[in-house]
C-alpha cells in the first residue's frame, strides 16, 4: 500500500503544462498530414516532377517532330524511286552510262546521256534529295546526343 499511496502522492505533485502538450499534438498532427499527402502523391509522381524540374527531361519535339521525320524519309524514298524509274526510262544502267546500243539510239543523242534537259531535271531532283538526306543526317545526330 505504501508504494501505492507513494505513487498517486507523486502524480498529484505533477503539475503538467498543457501549452507544451498542445503544441506537441499539433506538430503530430502536421507530420500527419504531411505523410498522407505523400502517400497520395506516390514516390512515381515525386521522382517524375524532380525528373523534369531539373531539366532532365529530353525534348524530343512530340508527335510532331516524328510526323515531321517520317514525311521526309517518305519524301526521300519517292525521290529515290523517281530517280531509278526515270534511269531506267531514259535506259541507263546504276553507272549512268548508256545501256542501249548505239544503233537504237535518235541522232544526235550521245552515249552518257539522252539530252541536257533530262539532265538538269536529274539533277536538280538529286539535289533536292541531298537535302533532304543532309536535313535527316542533320536531325539523326542531334538526337544520338
């Protein structure tokens, strides 16, 4: 009994402080509530938005860009072809020598080619296809980078 009546005689000493109580249970609560919002937000959603605020994001032009890209190797597989269908039309060989024999040729027609018209349209086609191999060459190393 004795330890007893010792031990209520000491709780009834204590004079607790009721400030410093709130004030611990209002920290418990804002850690709380802290900790709840991270569980919504996840640790995807976190490292995501860390991920791009430090710039770390590749920018890679979207849908757009690769619609753009696809169009010009399209492009530049049509000029391709063009190029080959218009060689064998004209009847040279993938060396741009003549393949007829010299007796089907017209008059005046030499053996290296059928006439400088045909030959400025080449031509110009082979350089518009350079450019666009030069534009994808271009855009396929800056985004190797």
């Amino acid at each position: 009994m004795k330890a007893k009546d010792g031990v209520l005689g000491e709780v009834r000493a204590l004079q607790p402080n009721h400030e410093t109580r709130l004030e611990a249970i209002e920290r418990a609560e804002k850690a709380r509530q802290e900790e709840l919002e991270s569980r919504r937000e996840g640790a995807f959603k976190k490292e995501l938005g860390s991920f791009v605020e430090e710039g770390k994001l590749k920018k890679s032009g979207g849908v757009q860009e690769a619609e753009r890209l696809r169009k010009a190797k399209d492009e530049k597989n049509r000029l391709d072809a063009w190029g080959v269908q218009q060689e064998r039309a004209a009847g040279r060989n993938g060396q741009g020598e003549e393949t007829r024999p010299a007796e089907e040729r017209c008059e005046g027609e030499e053996a290296n080619g059928s006439g400088e018209a045909k030959e400025s349209e080449g031509s110009e086609e082979r350089g518009r296809v350079e450019r666009i191999e030069t534009s994808l060459e271009g855009k396929a190393s800056t985004d190797r980078k």
